[in-house]
C-alpha cells in the first residue's frame, strides 16, 4: 500500500471579533466616563436649582470657566488668577474671539460683592454669552 500524504496547508487567520467587541465595551465605557472626567480640582459646593435648561454647547469654541470660591478667591479654566490677570486673558482672547462663551462657577456661600464684581468685570468686556452653572435639585 502506497499511501499518498499531502501537504497540509496551513491558514493563518486572525479573528478580531473578541478584539472588536473589547474596543466597543471601551468606547462606551469612556463615552459614559467623559462627562465625569473632567471635574475640577476646585472644591466648591453649586446653588441647587429646581428647574434648569442646558447651556448652549460652544461646539468647538474652548470653554472659558471661571470659579469663585468662598473665600472670593478667582480660577480662570482651574488657573488662580487676579481680577487683573483674568481681565487681560479675557481681552487676549475676545481679540481673537468675538463669540466668548463664559461658564460662572461660583460656590453658595460666595460673597454676591465677589460674583458681581465678575460680572461687571465680563458686562465691561462685552462678553454676551454667559452661563452661570448650578446643580439641578432632585
């Protein structure tokens, strides 16, 4: 008896279906996580509001967020900053920018003196676009 052996061939496949499904389960997992990541280092505590309506999204504007503490102390996208330092990037950019688009993060047990002095401060500047940000109250 002859026996005829042929020559297997081997066939290297990749299956990337486990590999698609791992890159799914990521992308949502950082879709749901990126809202939460971006939290600031500031501690503050934000007036609660009954009813809210969502800011306008500034699309691919930067978000310009100014932070007043309790203390009255001022940050400039989480830089302390003076009223002078902030006023000059406020113009630096408004040169650039026309469109500013403000978030005003200030915490409850802020002086009103310190959130109306920035607020002359951006009514001064011409800034039009401003929200002022708050949590909703459930």
């Amino acid at each position: 008896m002859i026996r005829h052996h042929r020559k297997q061939r081997f066939f290297a496949e990749i299956n990337i279906t486990p590999f698609t499904d791992v890159i799914l389960v990521l992308l949502i997992i950082f879709m749901v996580a990126a809202p939460i990541i971006y939290q600031s280092d500031i501690k503050i505590k934000l007036p609660k509001v009954k009813s809210t309506t969502p800011p306008d999204e500034p699309g691919r504007q930067e978000k310009l967020i100014i932070t007043i503490t309790t203390e009255g102390v001022v940050y400039f996208n989480d830089k302390l900053v003076t009223q002078a330092e902030l006023k000059s990037a406020l113009v630096t950019m408004r040169q650039k920018n026309a469109e500013l688009n403000v978030y005003l993060r200030a915490d409850q047990q802020t002086r009103f003196k310190d959130v109306v002095d920035i607020l002359d401060l951006l009514t001064d500047l011409g800034v039009a676009k401003l929200d002022i940000m708050a949590v909703h109250a459930e």
